[in-house]
C-alpha cells in the first residue's frame, strides 16, 4: 500500500515551535517512505478556530519548505461524512442529557486524560423528561474487548482499557459539533492516511480512534508519536499555554530547533537546502534505531 502521511492542524492560532514539531516529524516520515504528505485543517471545533489562522498556518509550512501533496481538506465542510459514520455505527451511538455537571458528581473516576469518566447514566436510555444534548459511543464493559493495544513506532507497546481509562465518549457535541475523535478517524480513512505521525498529547486518543476504526470497518493505520514541547513550567506547549508564533524570517532556524528537539543532528546545517538533507538522513537513521530496538525487545 503507497504510504499516505498527514499534519492535521485545528486553526486556533499560528503555527508554534510545538505543532512544528509535529509538522516536521510527519513531513520527514512522509518523504523518507516516498510517501505523499496531506494537510488537513481541523476546523471541526468552530467555536474555536480563529478566523485568519488557517491560511497563516498553509503559508508558514509553505516558508519552511513543507509543501503538502493533493488537495486541502477543511473538516468544517465535512459534517455530512461525520454524520453518514455515526449512522454506520448505529446501536452503539446513545443520546446523553447529562450535563459536564452531572456527570462530575455521579462518576467519582477521573479518565486518564482527567476528565470524569462517564457514570453511564444514560446508557440504556434516557433518564424521563430527559432530552438528548449530545451522542455518546459505547465502550465494552470492562474485559478483553474493552483493552486496547497498539504498537507506537516512537513510544513502544501502549494499552488502554477503554472502560476503565476513558468511558463512553462523546462523538456528537452538545453545542451540535461533531468530536475530533470521530472527525479525525473518518478523514484519515477517507482520505487513505496509512500513517499517523503527532505529537504525544494524542496518545492518549489513539485507543479510542483504533475502536472507531474498527467499528466502522476501517483499516487500522500504524502510528508515531513524538514527544511534545514543554514551556518553562513544563506544560505542553500549546496556544493555550502561551505559546508564541515562530518567525519564519530565517527559517532555518525554527527548523533546527524543531529538529533538534526530535534528536536529529542537523547543527551544521547552513542553507534550507543542507537542513533537509540533513534533516531526512537522520529521520532515517532514527527510524533504523526503533526498529533495531523493537527487534530486539
Ligand atoms: N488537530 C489536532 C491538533 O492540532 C491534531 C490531530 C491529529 O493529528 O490527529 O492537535
């Protein structure tokens, strides 16, 4: 199967030296496999896209020398998809009343993303009086099937107990946008992606896209997550952590850094030019080493 890779931006701001490491990772995995490359804006949450970030976002990958393959995908025009899969998936989709309230005092378990695990109040139907807000996916009960497992190029063996570690999650917002989980599973399937290479912050998520997948019939694709970027008070770099936009003025700079921090030696790197070089050489020799490694385990 020709090797598909992608970056999958929401546009909730510009590109920071954390999402460029996400960027870079699967951009060099994309073209170290001869692969194609897609962008895909992840507009789906619109309450918070911030208008204008998209296109600031396409253009900087454009200055760094990351231009993608094929066409441009916006999950904002593709809500008839979302819709058609959580058709597909029929007995397994529940509406929820319950309010983030709600759930926080009937659960006493937080996820491990730590968040309350959903009581399953609704589960069997609606409480009386009640009205849907959202659509939730069922997990199995705790057992086999609800254990997940999966191969991480990067981070090794990962498991989780969908029951357990997560709930029954939402697949349909209460304010009526559909949840990345559901959005970001249906466009990779759609759209043929054969690897997913991002940032660690979704690993915890992963679990839940392979359910998903395998729900709605979907081939599983094989997964790489890179480590994140840390602020000074070691929270992951984000927009929301404060998180600047690079300059791009001289790109060689964010490249390196952003190269750097993967372990790639890339110092004497002078022009864009050496950098990519460079930079693909080593991603293949890091690549070697996993492998050798996993080998050997
Ligand atoms: N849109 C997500 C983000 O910007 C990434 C989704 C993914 O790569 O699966 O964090």
């Amino acid at each position: 199967m020709p090797y598909v890779g992608r970056f999958a931006p929401s546009p909730t701001g510009s590109l920071h030296a954390g999402s460029l490491v996400a960027a870079l990772a699967s951009f060099l995995d994309a073209r170290v496999h001869g692969g194609s490359w897609l962008v895909r804006i992840e507009d789906v949450d619109e309450a918070r896209t911030v208008p204008g970030s998209a296109d600031d976002i396409l253009q900087t990958l454009r200055t760094l020398g990351m231009q993608w393959d094929g066409e441009l995908i916006w999950q904002s025009r593709r809500s008839g998809l979302y819709q058609q899969a959580c058709t597909q998936l029929g007995e397994h989709v529940f509406g929820c009343a319950c309010t983030r309230k709600e759930i926080e005092q009937a659960s006493g378990r937080l996820g491990s993303d730590g968040a309350a695990i959903y009581p399953g109040t609704c589960r069997n139907g609606l409480p009386a009086g009640r009205q849907a807000r959202a659509l939730r996916l069922k997990v199995p009960p705790p057992g086999p099937d609800s254990r997940i497992s999966f191969h991480d190029q990067w981070f090794g063996d990962v498991s989780q107990d969908l029951a357990t570690d997560v709930g029954d999650f939402v697949l349909r917002r209460a304010d009526g946008y559909w949840a990345y989980q559901l959005a970001v599973v249906v466009d990779d399937a759609l759209q043929g992606v054969t690897d997913i290479v991002r940032g660690a912050d979704l690993l915890d998520s992963t679990p839940r896209q392979l359910y998903l997948q395998r729900l709605l019939g979907y081939p599983a694709p094989r997964y790489l997550h890179v480590p994140t970027v840390s602020n000074a008070r070691g929270e992951k770099l984000s927009k929301q952590t404060g998180a600047t936009a690079l300059d791009v003025r001289n790109p060689l700079q964010p490249l390196k850094q952003a190269a750097g921090f993967l372990g790639l030696d890339v110092e004497d790197a002078v022009t864009t030019g050496m950098f990519w070089q460079r930079a693909l050489a080593a991603w293949e020799r890091l690549l070697g080493e996993t492998q050798e490694r996993d080998a050997g385990a």
